[in-house]
C-alpha cells in the first residue's frame, strides 16, 4: 500500500464521496481524520494581487480535505480489518482470457521494478476493473481511449513548511490557491502534516519534455510511471525542467515563481486525459468497470474521486441486492451500469470543457470568481436528495 506516492489532497463531496464513506460506516474516522479548514480558497492574479479569498468555516463539511493516503489506508485497513487476505497486493492483471462456460481468467506480471516468481492465474466468474485511466479490463468492453486535454500538471512538493517555506506556507493559507495567467496556472493545496503539494498547469504538447530536450525521445517525454501515465522527469534533468517551467512562467510574481524555485520533488509531469464524452458500451457478460477505468475526466470539480467511490457502493449493494434475491447478477450490473454512465457523462463532459477553457490561450479571465458557497450548498442538496432516493 505504500509502494506509489498516493499523492495529494482530495475534498469528499457530501453528495458522492461523503455518501460512501457513510454506507461503509467510516463517518466517525473520516471526521477525525478530515479538514474542513481546507475548503477554503484563494484567487491570485499572476503580479500576485489578491482577487478573491473564501475562508472555510470549520463547522461546514460540503467538502473537507482528507489526504489521498489517508484515505487509501482508512478504505482498506476497513477491508482488511474483516478478512486480512481480502487484498491481494501486487498481482497486476497482465491479460484476461474469457472460456466458453462464462468464466474469465487472470493472468499476472509482475509490478514495475519488481522481479521473481509471478502471481498464479486465478478463474473467475465476475471481473469488475476498478483499474484506472488505462484500464485493462474496460479494453473487454470498448475499444475508446482516454484523450490527451491539452494540458499538462507538473507536480510541486513542499515538507516542513512552516519552517522550511514559510513563503509557500503564506500563499496557500489553509485551503488552495489558484494563480492563473494566460493558459497557464500555479496550484497549491495545503495537505495534513505541515505538507503543501499543488501544480504547475499549462497548455502544452504532450511531449513538451522531449521538444526542449528533456525527456527520452519515446515520443511522450519521458518515462511512464503510473497508471495515470505520469512522466518521471530524470534525476540528471531535474534542474533543466524547473529552468524551463520557470521560463513558461517567467511573468509571474516572484512569490509565485517561488512554487516553482523552491518545490521539493522531482517535479513529475502529469498529462491530464479524459475518455471522450458521451462514453457507452454495450454491456458484456460478467465484467464490469467503475471509476476512472470507466469515465477517467479532467480533474477540475474534483469528481474523480468522488464518482470512483459512489460507484464502488452502489455496484457492490446492486451485486449483493441479486445475489440475496436470487436474480441474475447481470440484470443488475447492467442497471448499476447505466446509472453509473448517466451520472458521470455530464459531469466528464463538463470537466473536460472547464479544463480546456481555463488553459485556453488568453485564459482564464481572471476576473470571473468561482461562486464557492453556492457550490457547496448545491453538494449539500444534492446529498438531502440522493438519501432521499430508495434506489442504493
Ligand atoms: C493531477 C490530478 C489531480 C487530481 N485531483 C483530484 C481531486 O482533487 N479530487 C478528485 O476527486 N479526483 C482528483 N483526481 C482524479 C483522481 O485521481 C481519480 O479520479 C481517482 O484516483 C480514480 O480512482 P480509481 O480508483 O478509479 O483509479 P486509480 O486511483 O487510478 O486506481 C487504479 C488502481 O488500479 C491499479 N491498476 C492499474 N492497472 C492495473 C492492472 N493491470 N492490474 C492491477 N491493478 C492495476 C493501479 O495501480 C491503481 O492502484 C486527480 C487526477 C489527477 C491526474
């Protein structure tokens, strides 16, 4: 579980995230572990004026902070703590095989970097990929890819904060902050444990790396590190990135230019992709898919998350439901299914043309403010009427 930087920050909606944290009995550790502080946002131009600054009241819980590992860890310890051999780490699917009887089998590689003997194939009759944004599984189902956006996060790290960069530590206050100039944004969000990590975005050719003579010449720019399809920048060129991302921001106010100068990391380059939208498929006997596997977007709203777990509960209750009844599992994926595209396929739609608008060229305009309350008020309805609804 600690094998991959978990990386960031991530809020948890009232209206998805928070509603399976609740069908899973989590409230209580999600509370403790949660930050309503960093709900709040602020707004810079690229000179470093403020524009705007929402400061998040401690008792509002539409969408509290909680670090992507905590997160990680509290979700599977919950898993683990029911039946210890629930996870079986480390077997990544290298190729699915369907049989005649409807059965599937599961062959094994190992992980990157790692060597030895290989996970034994395993036969089932129910694949459901919860496997990302280059999922495996969802090739059974259609052959639609996801697509490049147009722009790229570099990602930025700061530890010990307070003391080591009280600079960053201003900026971003409890919450985020978003400095945007044109086609370009520097992002930083403050995560528990006096950690700050954020984003360096802009408009830019997938293979920008390889272009300014920075990267393996794969045609991408560097190396693939993760399902996400993150490019590792090599440790030798560390010091030509952040020359260039400081050149591509070089009209940027000095304490902001600082997220760049001071970042801790390696500074990863992350192409966002989306599945174009609307994504369907027809349904395929025994093999499901959720999350990004089904409907990775650009992660502007912060929905990823959020939809990946939603689906999760409602896919298992839609199983469990079946199999209690005695009805076919597939009449009942097939509806989870359906349920799950025409939720996420406006909200993919929507965050893929928000994030092509607001690294447009001459964008975004800097004086349009996000209605932060009104958002989290519409997450809190949504959340009254989604409990209302008898169909989970
Ligand atoms: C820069 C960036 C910032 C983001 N910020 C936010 C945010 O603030 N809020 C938010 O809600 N979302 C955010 N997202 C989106 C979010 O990260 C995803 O939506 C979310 O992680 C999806 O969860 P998932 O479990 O479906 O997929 P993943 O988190 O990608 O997990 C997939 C898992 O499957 C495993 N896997 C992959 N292939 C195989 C295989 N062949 N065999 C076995 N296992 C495999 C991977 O190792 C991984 O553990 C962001 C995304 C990016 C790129």
């Amino acid at each position: 579980m600690t094998s991959r930087n978990q990386g960031g920050t991530l809020d948890l909606h009232a209206d998805s995230g928070q509603i399976a944290i609740e069908d899973m009995k989590l409230q209580d550790e999600f509370a403790r572990l949660a930050r309503p502080e960093g709900q709040s946002h602020r707004l810079l131009a690229p000179d470093g004026t403020l524009i705007a600054e929402q400061i998040a009241d401690g008792a509002q819980f539409a969408a509290p902070e909680i670090d992507r590992g905590q997160l990680r860890t509290m979700l599977a310890d919950s898993v683990l703590g029911a039946d210890p051999a629930a996870i079986r780490w480390g077997h990544m699917v290298e190729r699915i095989d369907a049989a005649a009887d409807g059965s599937y089998t599961l062959t094994f590689g190992n992980q990157a970097g790692q060597h030895g003997t290989r996970p034994s194939p395993v036969t089932v009759d129910l694949v459901i990929g919860a496997d990302g944004a280059w999922s495996r599984v969802r090739r059974m189902l259609t052959s639609v890819t996801p697509l490049y956006s147009g722009v790229t996060f570099a990602e930025v790290l700061f530890t010990d904060v307070t003391s080591s960069h009280p600079g960053i530590a201003s900026l971003v206050g409890d919450g985020h902050m978003w400095a945007n100039g044109d086609g370009r944004a520097i992002i930083l969000q403050r995560n528990s444990g006096d950690v700050v990590r954020g984003y360096v975005g802009m408009r830019v050719e997938l293979d920008w790396l390889a272009r300014a003579g920075l990267g393996e010449s794969d045609g991408r720019g560097g190396l693939t590190l993760d399902a996400n399809a993150t490019h590792r920048v090599q440790e030798e060129l560390l010091e030509g990135v952040r020359a260039e991302l400081l050149r591509r921001f070089a009209d940027f106010a000095p304490e902001l230019r600082a997220v760049i100068a001071e970042s801790e990391g390696a500074l990863p380059s992350r192409p966002i992709y989306g599945m174009p939208t609307p994504t369907s498929w027809d349904h395929v006997a025994g093999v499901a898919v959720i999350g990004d596997a089904a409907h990775v977007m650009a992660p502007f709203g912060g929905n990823g998350v959020n939809l990946a777990m939603l689906d999760g509960v409602e896919l298992a209750h839609a199983i469990a439901r079946a199999a209690e009844r005695g009805e076919p599992v597939d009449s009942a994926l097939r509806v989870a299914e359906q349920r799950m595209l025409d939720r996420s396929n406006p909200i993919a739609e929507s965050s893929n043309a928000a994030i092509r608008e607001h690294f447009a060229s001459g964008g975004p305009d800097i004086e349009s403010i996000p209605d932060w309350e009104a958002e989290a008020e519409q997450w809190n309805k949504n959340a009254t009427a989604y409990r209302s609804e008898s169909n989970r």
